[in-house]
C-alpha cells in the first residue's frame, strides 16, 4: 500500500514528508494504523545526524498508538482492531532477559531492529523499489506501519491514544525509572533532577509508590509547576549549588532516591551526589552525548550509595505499559498536562523545533 511518512533523507535537514510503499505484513508481523504519535529527543538526535549509529533513509518516529489494522501468519496476542502502544523495547517473553525479572531488554530482535529491518532481515518500507530502512524498530511518523507482534502493547480500548502515545517511550520511562528500576519504597525521599516528560514521570512514579517527599528539581520555573501537579511536594532550581540545596533539606544527607532525567552528565553527577549514604540508590534515566563519562567520586560508592542505569523505566513493554494505562484511566496518572501541542504529520519538522525551544513537554501528531 502507499502511505504518507515523515523520511529522514539526510541528517541535518528537515524531514521530508511524502507518499512511500509499505508491503504486508510477514509471519509475526501487524499492520497499524497509527491515531498518534509523540515527537521525542531521540528522533531528532537521530535526524541531526548526532547519532553515530544513525543511518539515513529511514522513517524515523517511536512513540506511537494506534489500531490493529491485520496481523501476518501465527500472530495470537492482537487482533485487528485492537488498540496499540508502539514497543522500541519489545517483549518476546521467551529470551533470557525476558524470563528474568531482573531487566525488561529483550534480546530477541536488538540486533536487526538495531540496523534498521524487521527480525527477517529486510524492510516493509520502500521507494521505488529500493528499500527504506525502519527505526528503532518502530517508525511511527507514518500513517500505517509494520511492526513484529512482540513489539506491540494492547491497551484499552478506553484509552485516548494520543495520550497513549505517550506511554510508548517518555512517559513510561520516568514511571517504571521510580516504580521498577528503583522501587521506591513508601515514604521514601525522592530527588528528581529535569521536570521533561521522563522527570515528570518519574515524580508521577514517586507519588505512586508512596513516596512522602519529592524534590523536583529544573532551570524552568513553568516546568517544576507542572511537577507541582505530577506529585512533586518541593521544588528546587537546578545549577551547580543543587547538590548543597539538597543536603540542607535532607538533614546533610541526601535522598533516599535519585533521580537523573536531563541527559545532562554533570547533573547524573548531582544525581549521585545527592543521594544518601548507607542507601541512597540513584538512578539514570537521561542519555548522555556521544563519548561523555559519568564523574563519580569512588568515595561516594564505598559509603553505600549505588548507581543504576534505566532503559524504558525497565518496564517490560506488552506486561506493563497496559497496566500503566489502566491506571491513568483510574485517574492516577494526569496526562492531559503533558499532551501540550497537537499537530498534524506534514508539521513534524515544527514539532522538533517546539522541542528544542522547549515549547511544551510533548508535541504529538494526530493523523485523523
Ligand atoms: N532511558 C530511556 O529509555 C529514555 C527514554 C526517553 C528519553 N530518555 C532521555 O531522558 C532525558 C530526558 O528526556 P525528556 O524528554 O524528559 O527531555 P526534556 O529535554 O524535555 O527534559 C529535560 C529537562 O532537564 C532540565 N534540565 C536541564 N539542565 C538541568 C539542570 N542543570 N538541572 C536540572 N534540570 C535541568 C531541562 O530544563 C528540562 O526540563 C533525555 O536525555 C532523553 O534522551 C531516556
Ligand atoms: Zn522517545
Ligand atoms: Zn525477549
């Protein structure tokens, strides 16, 4: 079939929207019809061409929801019609790191989803007979996209997907970073450094594992409100004093949890600093530039405080993400604050720019 989707051409230069080919779906593969999809850093970290493992053509875009639209042969656990969160970090429940519940990164497909092709070895995408490669697994700023099955979140049919959407990357990944990677404890203290969608999430998180403080800390005064809103029960401008401002409120010994969710190494180096000793657990969720290292004092290790690194919250997609959902459908979890501009496919390129003017938490593209 022909769609419309948003391709990379080349790194540096905006997005070129236009009609491509999108073959059928293989054996363990589904046709979706995206309703939504967020533009995220790390789509635009690719286009610039920052990305050293970025390759172009490609139809980038990773934080989609949408309808099941067909399935290929032997696919059992979607249906179409079905609602669907796109998964970049699948859940084939059969591999090693699936069966464990120490870690949510499937080893099944990394290596062709990695490249750019389907766990065959080819693309569904196409150009006048050449092949388009697919992204992160996903490639959702497209009207209709193939994705394997085990990439594939149902959610309730209840769910407004654009707000779904944002369940597909950010959101859940500060909520898993507090609720699965550092299972914080109920009345814990909590520091959250960056109040983007993974920091506000990760407030979110707090809150739902019962934290009794959280410190939300950011340079936008605008932001940490709409941490106020997430949970958050104090708020800190962030800058080089942080970790000092943190320590006075703690007693001069810092939180029971950290939280980094800027990307920024300096501030993962706050993060660990201003975590307690004896227990203090920090926890990186942001993605550092290409070649910088995280600064840690080995003292600060030797004296109990412990560093953990988390991909996707280390939520395990197809389990968890509907049980997120449900619970912003509870009234749980606010996500309308966070939904902050509505755009249409041909505006992506607007969307990257909103981002890096940090106009808003989430732009995202409807396609009804
Ligand atoms: N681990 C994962 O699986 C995963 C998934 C999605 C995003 N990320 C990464 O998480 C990070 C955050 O993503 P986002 O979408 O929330 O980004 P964002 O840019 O919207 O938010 C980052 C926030 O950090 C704040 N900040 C910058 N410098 C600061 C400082 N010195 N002190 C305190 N706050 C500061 C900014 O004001 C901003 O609000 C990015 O690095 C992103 O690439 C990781
Ligand atoms: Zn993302
Ligand atoms: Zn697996």
């Amino acid at each position: 079939m022909r769609i419309r989707a948003a391709v990379l051409e080349e790194f540096g230069a905006p997005l070129a929207v236009q009609e491509v080919e999108l073959a059928e779906p293989k054996a363990g593969e589904v046709l979706v019809r995206l309703v939504a999809c967020g533009v995220c850093h790390t789509d635009l970290y690719t286009a610039s061409g920052a990305d050293p493992s970025g390759y172009a053509p490609t139809v980038l875009g990773h934080e989609g929801a949408g309808v099941v639209e067909r399935v290929g042969d032997g696919v059992a656990s979607v249906s179409p019609g079905d609602h669907v969160v796109t998964l970049f970090s699948p859940q084939c429940r059969e591999c090693v790191h699936c069966r464990s519940t120490r870690t949510n990164l499937c080893l099944a497909i990394r290596e062709q989803q990695g490249q750019g092709y389907l766990p065959d070895g080819t693309t569904r995408l196409s150009r006048n007979g050449e092949p388009i490669r697919h992204f992160m697994g996903t490639s959702t700023f497209a009207e209709y996209t193939v994705l394997p099955e085990i990439a594939l979140a149902r959610v309730s049919r209840e769910a407004p997907l654009d707000g779904a959407a944002l369940f597909a990357c950010g959101l859940s990944t500060g909520l898993g970073a507090a609720m699965k990677t550092a299972a914080v404890e109920p009345g814990s203290t909590c520091v959250v450094f960056g109040a983007g969608l993974v920091g506000l999430g990760a407030v979110a998180g707090c809150r739902l594992k019962g934290a009794e403080r959280i410190i939300s800390v950011d340079l936008s005064e605008e932001r940490l409100e709409l941490a106020r809103g997430q949970g958050a029960t104090e708020t800190l401008a962030g800058g080089p004093d942080a970790v000092e401002r943190v320590l006075e409120r703690t007693d001069g010994l810092g939180a029971d949890y950290t939280f980094e969710a800027t990307g920024n190494v300096a501030v993962m180096r706050q993060a660990v600093e201003s975590a307690r000793m004896g227990w203090g657990l920090c926890t990186i969720a942001g993605v550092a530039g290409k070649g910088e290292t995280l600064d840690i004092v080995p003292r600060y290790l030797i004296t109990g405080r412990r560093v953990a690194g988390s991909s996707f919250g280390g939520v395990k997609g197809r389990d968890e993400v509907p049980r997120l959902v449900d619970r912003w459908l509870a009234g749980e979890i606010a996500v309308e604050p966070l939904l902050s501009h509505r755009l249409t496919l041909d505006e992506v390129n607007r969307g990257f720019e909103l981002m890096e003017a940090q106009d808003g938490i989430r732009s995202v593209i409807r396609f009804d």
